[in-house]
C-alpha cells in the first residue's frame, strides 16, 4: 500500500507543517534567494521532456527555483524554458534524442519502436544522473517513460507530476498502455494537477482516484497586483492593441484542442467586439495556427481579431482585456490561464469540462459554457459586455479565489511535503 499524504484538494485552509521558505514578494524573475530549500528537503532531479513554456513547465520553474539549491533540472529537448529555469538560479543539463523528442502523444507501436536505440540511449543518461540525487521527479509523459523505464539502473524513489487527462480524446492507445503499467510498475507516488486528471488516472490504472494527491498549480497573484491597469487605453497603446475596443483575450498556445477557432466562430456573431489571441503554436501546430488566420478571413473579422504571439508579459496582456476566454474543445486537466485570469481581476469565461469545473464556479466567480459551442461562448461574451455589474462582481470574488485557493505558497508546501514523503 501507498502512503497517503492529505489528498483534499480544496485543504486550502490546513495549517503548514513547514515553514513556507519562499518569498512571496520576490520580483517576478528575481532569484529565489530565500526561497531555497529548507537542509530537510531531499536532493532532486527534475525532468521535463520540453524546452518549450508550455502550462506544465510553469509549474516546474516555481518548484525546481525553490528547490534549486540541491537540485537539478533534466530537459529532454532544448528551448527557451532552460533560460528560465536558469535566470531562477536553476541548473540545467539538456539530454536531448531529436527522434526521441519527434514522438508524437498518438505515436503508432511502429513509430515508438523505431526510436527504441535513442530511448535507451536517454534512459541510461538519466539513470546516470539520478544516482546523484535522493528522489526522481517526472513532470512530462516523455519524462515518465525515460525516468521509470531506468528504475533498475539507478534504484531511486519515482515521482511523477500528472499533468494530463489520460484518455483516448488526448492519447494514443499506446501510450497509455505504456503509461497505465509504467505507473504501475516503476512509479513510487504520482501527484496531479486536479481531481479530472485523477480520476483519468484511477480509470487507466484500476487503482482508487485518492491514491494520488491532488495539487493545483499555484499562481503568482502578485505579478498581477503589480500591473498598474488606472489608464487603460494608455496601457493598450504600449500594447499596440485597438485603444477603445471592447476585448476578449483568449491565452493559450495555438491547438485545435485549444479551441481558438470556436471563439473565432463566436466573434464573428458580436459585431462590437475584439478578439485577442495571445500564444504561439508550440509543439509544431503551425498549420492550425494558419488555418486561424484563413478563418478569420474567410469569416471577415481579420480586422477585429489580433494575433500576439508568444507574450512573456502575461500579467499585462490579461489587465488590458476587458473579458478572458478559454475555449477548450476537450476537457482541460488544469487550466493555468482561467486562475490568471482571475488573478487578474477580469471576468473569466471558460468550457465546463475537466479540471475547469474545480475552478470556476458559474455566476459566482466566473461563467461557464458548454465545450465547443461557438453559440453559447458568443452569448455569454455578450452577457458580460451588456452587464459591466455581473462581469465585476464576478471578476472580484474570481480575484480572490485565485488568491486563497491557488497560492505559490500554498503549492510549493504540498509539493515539497510529497518530495519528502517520496524521499522517505
Ligand atoms: N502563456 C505565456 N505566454 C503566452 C501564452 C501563454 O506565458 O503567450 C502561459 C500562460 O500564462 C500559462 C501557460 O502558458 O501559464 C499555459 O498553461 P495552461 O495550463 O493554461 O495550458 P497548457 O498550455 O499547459 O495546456
Ligand atoms: C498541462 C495541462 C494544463 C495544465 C498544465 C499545468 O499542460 O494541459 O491544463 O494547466 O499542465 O498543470
């Protein structure tokens, strides 16, 4: 049997065993000088399987800063994450297998058995490193299968961050195969990022959806307080964004699952109103990201709807929008976006499915819309900008949710809490 650690997710209010080291007034990319670990906290090796800034790496940049003092973060692929990582005073080895990196979540067995010599070649290569270290913490798929796989070699507790609903609607039949008997087999304690994932998880693998401790990502509302949002239209002009047009943001990388194309859909039926899509196509959905720009043409809204990008500066963008929406087509496991949001002091739209339902409780700290339907997402965007009342009062109690239910603080304890349990 599996030692437990406190499974509630919503134990928000349960006193600290430890003191919570990190300061939560650092500057956003300062280094976390005192938010090191405290001499109890075990040596960790973290692996990712991205270089990209995906939701999941977010939440191993707060935690391998917090740990960094006698950690190390793996990355299985190069990109802008390890300049993070490192600006956080983390260190960071990059063991990178391009044919390994190039499998794909709905990968055939032909295709994974095609990169079985580089698979090795990374297994050993983690193995090796994990000598070093008292616990291995996965926080990728990719990781999961590298990190269990070498669990003969290198015969430390497993880890494994779940950040993903573990279904056929986002995996490939043999990857979760490979993941259900990985988990059962070579994995010590599995953490997840929320009860949807858990219960995926509990479906997969036959084991009760308890056995694994929900632990919601916590977001620096900080960062968001420090936006200073009195002059808007001065702020949208920094921005380059339309001055007195009413906006909804959308934040997200550019996938079909992502669902950009729905609120494309529904700001075409409100004609007063702007679409802000800020994100980038980051694990090669570049022809979606194309097929946006033809849609928006094809709908005659080119000149209502604005491409940003890949934005560092998320805190800002979210302050200059007058609404945000999250258009998931498929369940989504967390949704960092939707407490960004919130955290902003915006009113959130989002898709009822997965993790989301966790978060945003509808008419009361946001509105929530069926997945996938442009008709319902266009209703309730014009619900909000004919009411500025509901949208505020919705928008002040999601503020401070976001505080009290998704602490950095609050994360880092739990988190540092399973580490040890794991370590032990
Ligand atoms: N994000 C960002 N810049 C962008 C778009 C998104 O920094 O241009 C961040 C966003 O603030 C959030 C993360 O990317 O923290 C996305 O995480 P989420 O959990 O919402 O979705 P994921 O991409 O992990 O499925
Ligand atoms: C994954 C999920 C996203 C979640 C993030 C952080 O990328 O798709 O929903 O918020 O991980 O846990």
């Amino acid at each position: 049997m599996r030692p437990t650690i406190d499974v509630s997710p919503l134990s928000h209010s349960l006193p600290l065993t430890q003191p919570v080291l990190l300061d939560p007034h650092a500057a956003p990319g300062a280094p976390l000088a005192t938010a090191t670990a405290a001499p109890a906290m075990p040596r960790v090796l973290f692996v990712d399987q991205s270089g990209q800034l995906g939701g999941a790496e977010f939440a191993l940049l707060e935690l391998a800063a917090h740990c960094s003092a006698r950690s190390e973060v793996v990355l299985l692929a190069d990109g802008p994450f390890r300049a993070r990582l490192e600006a956080l005073g983390a260190r960071v080895q990059v063991i990178d297998e391009v044919r390994v990196s190039g499998v794909v979540r709905q990968a055939s067995l032909m295709n994974c058995l095609r990169v079985v010599p580089a698979m090795v070649r990374q297994v050993r290569a983690i193995a090796a490193r994990a000598r070093a270290f008292d616990v291995l913490f996965l926080n990728t798929q990719k990781a999961l299968v590298l990190g269990a796989l070498g669990k003969p070699l290198h015969r430390k507790p497993v880890i494994w961050y779940q950040h993903d609903i573990l279904t056929r609607e986002h995996f490939g039949r043999v990857q979760l195969s490979v993941v259900k008997w990985l988990v059962r087999l070579a994995v010590d304690h599995v953490v997840v990022n929320s009860q949807a994932s858990a219960r995926s998880l509990a479906e997969l693998t036959g084991r009760d959806a308890s056995a694994a401790p929900v632990i919601y990502n916590g977001i620096d509302a900080d960062a968001f307080s420090r936006v200073d949002d009195a002059d808007l239209v001065a702020l949208r002009r920094r921005l380059c964004l339309p001055e007195h047009a009413w906006l909804a943001g959308l934040f997200g990388r550019l996938a079909p699952w992502k669902g950009q194309h729905v609120a494309l859909e529904a700001i075409a039926r409100i004609p007063d109103v702007h679409l802000v899509l800020v994100g980038a196509p980051l694990f090669g959905e570049d022809a979606y990201a194309q097929r946006l720009r033809e849609q928006a043409a094809a709908l005659g809204i080119a000149d209502r709807v604005h491409f940003a990008g890949f934005q560092d500066d998320v805190p800002t963008w979210m302050k200059a929008m007058d609404v945000i929406v999250h258009t998931s087509t498929e369940p989504e496991p967390f949704g960092r976006v939707i407490v960004e949001g919130m955290a902003a002091g915006r009113p959130v739209i989002a898709t009822a499915a997965g993790g989301v339902t966790e978060i945003v409780r509808h008419g009361r700290n946001g509105w929530l819309v069926k997945p996938a339907d442009a008709d319902a997402l266009a209703e309730a965007i014009k619900a909000l900008h004919a009411d500025p009342e509901l949208a505020q009062r919705l928008a002040d109690q999601a503020s401070s949710d976001a505080r009290s239910e998704f602490s950095v603080a609050r994360y880092l304890e739990r988190m540092s809490q399973a580490i040890k349990l794991a370590a032990r």
